[in-house]
C-alpha cells in the first residue's frame, strides 16, 4: 500500500462526496434501505476501490483479484454506489435499488449481480466467508488479500465470534477485517442492546493482529492497512471509529436512520450539503 | 425377488448378511475423491471420527479444515472455500449440520450456490441410545425445501460411498443424510449408481406388482423384508429404492403408481416434509393414488435399541406389512 499524497487525499474526499450523493439519491428512489451505515463507510469503501484493492472493474472477474466481502450486506448501497462510480456499472443503474428485475437487490446477490464476491445480507455469515477464502489461500499458497466489512453490531451473532476463532487459530494472514464501528444498531446504540466494549482487546485476545482508527481519515485507515499487510503470522482487524449518516449533519449519529430511507424533502437537503462540499 | 438387473447383493436374505454403517462408506468415499482430485477439502465441527471423516484427515491434513464445535461457522466458511475454486465437504451429525446451521446453509451455500456438499450423520431413530435430542427427523424437510439443493439418502455404505464420489463433481449443493449404526449390505459395487435415478430393487416373480413400496436410507431392507413377506401371502410388490430424494425421480416415481394403483413410503425421519411428502407432493398433481406413509408421527424420539424404537414408532416390518394391507384396501 503506497502512502497517500495530500493531493490523492483530496481526489479521495471528492470521489467519496460523489458517492455519498448517489447513496442519498438511488436511496430516495427505492422509497426503502439503509442510509446511516452506507454514508458511514463512504470513506472506506471510496479508499478501497480508488486506491487499495488489486482489481479491474473491466475484467471485474480476474483470477487474481484481491476479494472484497460485504458481510453486513444491508450497507450495500455504499457497495453499489461506490462500484458504479469505480466503472463497474453505469451509475443510471443506481436508480434501480429495490426494485423487481434489479441487478441491485435490497441485500446483495451475486446471482443477479454477478461482480458481486458474495451474496450476503444475513450477520455474521460473509465473516466466516471471508476466513473461508483466506483459508484457501493460506493452503493453497496463493497471494490474493481478502478483505471483509462487519458491522459492530453484527458482533452480537454467535457466528462472528467462531469466525474470529477460526480465523486466530489458523493465523490467516492474508485476512484483513475492517469494523464499521459506528455504535448503532437498528435498536438503538450497540452498547445499550448488547454491550460490545473494547471489541480491540476482544480480538487481540483471540490472537489478532489489531487496529483502531478514525474511519473518516483516508491516511489513518491507509496506514492501517499498510501495516496490516506487513504482519505475515496473524490476520488483522481494523476497528474503524465511524459517524453513521456521516456527511449530512443532520443525520449523523442518529440510530433512525439506519434502516431507513429519506423522502423528497430530505434527500434535497442532504444533496445540497454535499453539494456545498465541492 | 430383487430386482438382477441390478447385480444387487445375493446374500441380503442371509442372517449373516454383511452390516456396515452408510457413515463409514461416506469416509472411504471421501478418501478416494481427496485422492483423486486436490480441490476436495474436509471441514468438520469437532466429530472428526463419529463421521469417519478422519479417514481423509490423516491422509490429507492440509486440506482438512478442524473447526470445533461451531456448524454455523463450518457452513459459512465452507461456502468462502467453494467461492474460491474448491469443493468443501462439511460434516457434522445430521441434528447440527444442517439443523444448527440451516440459515447458513440456505443463504450462504444454497442462495450462493456454491458446491458445498454437507454431510449430517446420525440421522433417523437408528441412533438409538442417543436419544431424541440425537436423533434427526427432520433433516430431509428441512434441505428438501430450499432451492438449488439435492437432498440424498443412500441405502447402504456401498451406495453412501458412490454418492460421495459422485456429488463430489457436480456443481450442486447437496446433503448427504448417514447413519451411524452398521446396516446390511443391500447393493454391491457392480450396481449402477446415479444421482437423481430411483431404482427398482424387488419385484413381483411374475406379473404386475399389487403395491409399490418406495423407501429411503437404509430403512429399504426392512422394505425388501416386507415384500417378500408379503409375496408369501400373495400380495405382489415393487419396492424403490429413492435414494436420490430431491430432486425427484419423476419418471420412476408415476410409473410405479401407474402399475401399482397403491403407494407407501418409508422413511427413518418424520413424515411431515419427509420423503413420503415429496412423492405425495408430486402424485396428488400429477396422478392421484392412494399413499400411506411409514415414518415418525410427529413425535421425537427416545433412547432405546434401533429395533425397540422402530417397533415403539411404527418403523418396523409388520408396519410396514399392515400400511400396505391398509393402502390395498383403499385403492378404487
């Protein structure tokens, strides 16, 4: 991973200002989804495709291409809007999220959208996924990285701490998680549905190699990645301090809008502030 | 008389007819194919021997993935596994894998159609001392109804071992139901195998069969018992060995109520959902006969000896005998 240039970073914050408007647009439209998380991971998901993945949004198929694995699938908006901008599909297509005959359905689903790595959308699952393909390419000698995005609240389901255990004991080093730790959940804040609490500590005592950041940082999470990749005995999670609905005031940090979309009103709003942005 | 097309085993009407378990033909089929082909990897939750899956283990442990006691964990990265060009068996006791894990399997190996082949051992009442938490009864509905998956029950460990190899290369997800006890050889080497094909195992010495008896699992010697019990009294039957029970063999399935006007399926596992219920599924629109069904009633099983609970449960071959004097009875 290459450091980042000031003049990369702020090609990094267009490009993610851009995404985060056809999040709010392609959302408006379908009438329904998740807006909080998506606006949230913009960032992340715009330094991944813009500058840390190994992948051809032209031959979005290659062999050897490093795996991206969306394991909270109802973020997906942010996955659509981000491979659209990168060249995967044209962005006229956003507008199609949720609706019957879509290639973009509500929960990612490769067999509709087959530049998908998984079909996902049930918690916990597209974790034990990604162990799964690091596992092959730990015995199997191959280089690819696999990445996966977990929610924070998806540390509730049983299934992710097996994965987590799996992943320490088989010292799965290609795999690197990223957390969206943005402490909501669609009930409310995560530490009062289920406390969470120092999900850092949790993982390192599981045998991971471990990170915290500001999510909204490109060179922060960047170096992160970049040391992650220097660890060769151990996978890696960077937890990844975030503000759901991040990028319009109004929205930030409030737990109703993750599960929900915004009307005509609101969708101007928003728009015009990341408008105000460029 | 079986059916010598089938170069079925001659020594099935025997006392001393050969017993292996259908668990241990999966783990010598499992090793053949981890042999053959390096893309197989094994991946189980801690009962690496009760499933035999350790014959594989020793012989290729770096392609064996021991992921303790965590089914839901075994499906979901399985499914990575196949994403990434590999054909993963996981393996568990049928109640866990696919009981425990079931969404897994159905949004991570079916809805990502990957090539998981997922193998449940210790299914049906035959698990015996276990008791009913042990016991999985409900296995077949529960894979059945999901889309893209092929569901089979093989008869005998001959059968167990062919299905392994052969659903090791298809694209499929499918479920390989076993059980633990030893049970009689009913097929030999030199039987055809094919998934999704019914075969025809016992048929009438001459003539038109009265009752045709379609069972699954090892549970079809006591069906083969039962028709040749019932030849002594008169009564001609064909009986089917489903072992494939999804998807369906159609075409055997209507020819065999065609002939026979009469139908009764038994199955080790309950009747709701189970193999009796897809044959139902399919005759009630396609061409409607009488059906009765031997298999569990809606209840859960107990401890007890696999004959003391066949008998208990209705599962046994004066059962099996009475629901085809019943169903004779209702034909038009």
């Amino acid at each position: 991973m290459e450091t980042l240039t000031d003049e990369k970073i702020k090609e990094l914050k267009l490009t993610a200002n851009n995404i985060r408007k056809s999040i709010i647009e392609m959302l408006y439209e379908a009438g329904s989804g998740h807006t909080g998380g998506a606006l949230g991971m913009a960032d992340i998901f715009t330094l991944l495709y813009f500058h840390t993945l190994k992948h051809d949004p032209k031959n979005p198929l290659w062999a050897n291409r490093d795996r991206l694995i969306l394991s909270n699938g109802h973020i997906c908006p942010v996955l659509y809007a981000t491979m659209a901008e990168a060249g995967y599909f044209p962005k006229e297509e956003l507008k199609t999220l949720r609706k019957f005959g879509t290639r973009l359905q509500g929960h990612p689903h490769r067999e509709y959208m087959p530049w998908l790595e998984t079909s996902s959308g049930p918690l916990g699952e597209g974790f034990s996924q990604a162990v799964g393909m690091a596992i092959v390419e730990k015995i199997y000698g191959e280089t690819k990285n696999i990445y996966a995005i977990l929610s924070d609240g998806e540390h509730d389901e049983g299934n992710t701490w097996e994965a987590i255990m799996l992943a320490g004991k088989e010292k799965l080093s290609k795999l690197i998680v990223i957390v969206d730790r943005n402490h909501i959940q669609i009930s409310g804040n995560t530490e009062r549905v289920m406390p969470l609490g120092n999900l850092k500590e949790k993982y390192k005592t599981f045998g991971w190699n471990t990170f915290e950041v500001n999510g909204h940082d490109f060179w922060e999470v960047n170096n992160a990645i970049y040391l992650a990749h220097r660890n060769k005995i151990s996978p890696s999670v960077i937890i990844a301090n975030t503000i759901p609905g991040k990028g319009v005031k109004e929205w930030e940090n409030d737990y109703h809008w993750h599960g929900k979309a915004p009307n005509k009103e609101e969708a101007e709003m928003a728009l015009g502030e990341l408008d105000g942005r460029l | 008389m079986l059916n010598q097309n089938l170069k079925l085993n001659t020594k099935i009407f025997n006392d001393s007819v050969e017993k292996v378990s259908t668990r241990q033909g999966f783990g010598e089929g499992l090793l053949k194919v981890g042999g053959d082909d390096e893309n197989i990897v094994a991946l189980c939750a801690d009962l690496t021997e009760s499933t035999k899956t350790n014959l594989f283990a020793e012989k290729f442990p770096e392609r064996f993935i021991q992921v303790g006691v965590a089914e839901q964990n075994l499906a979901s990265t399985a499914s990575g596994m196949a994403a990434m060009g590999k054909i993963p068996f996981i393996t568990s006791y049928g109640i866990f894998n696919p009981g425990r894990n079931w969404e897994q399997i159905r949004t991570t190996i079916c809805y990502n159609n990957q090539p998981v082949k997922i193998i449940g051992s210790h299914a049906g009442l035959s698990v015996g001392a276990d008791g009913g938490s042990h016991q999985a009864l409900e296995d077949i509905a529960i894979t059945r109804v999901i889309p893209n998956m092929v569901v089979i029950s093989p008869c005998d460990a001959i059968e167990a071992k062919k299905a392994t190899i052969a659903c090791a290369f298809t694209k499929d997800p499918t479920y390989i139901r076993l059980a633990r006890n030893n049970t009689p050889i009913i097929t030999t080497e030199d039987t055809p195998f094919e998934i999704g094909k019914a075969q025809i195992v016992f048929v009438p010495e001459i003539g038109l069969a009265h009752v045709g008896i379609i069972a699954t699992g090892p549970i079809l010697y006591k069906a083969i018992m039962s028709a040749r019990e019932l030849e002594k009294k008169g009564i001609k039957v064909k009986v089917m060995n489903l072992s494939t029970v999804k998807p369906l063999d159609e075409n055997a399935v209507i020819a065999l109520a065609k002939e026979t006007k009469a139908i009764v399926t038994v199955e080790d596992h309950q009747i709701a959902g189970g193999m009796g219920s897809a044959v139902a599924e399919y005759l009630s629109q396609n061409y409607i006969v009488p059906i009765e069904f031997v298999g569990v009633h809606d209840k859960f099983g107990q401890s007890g000896t696999p004959e003391e609970l066949e008998k208990h449960y209705g599962l046994d071959i004066p059962n099996i005998i009475e629901k085809v004097e019943k169903v004779i009875k209702r034909k038009v």
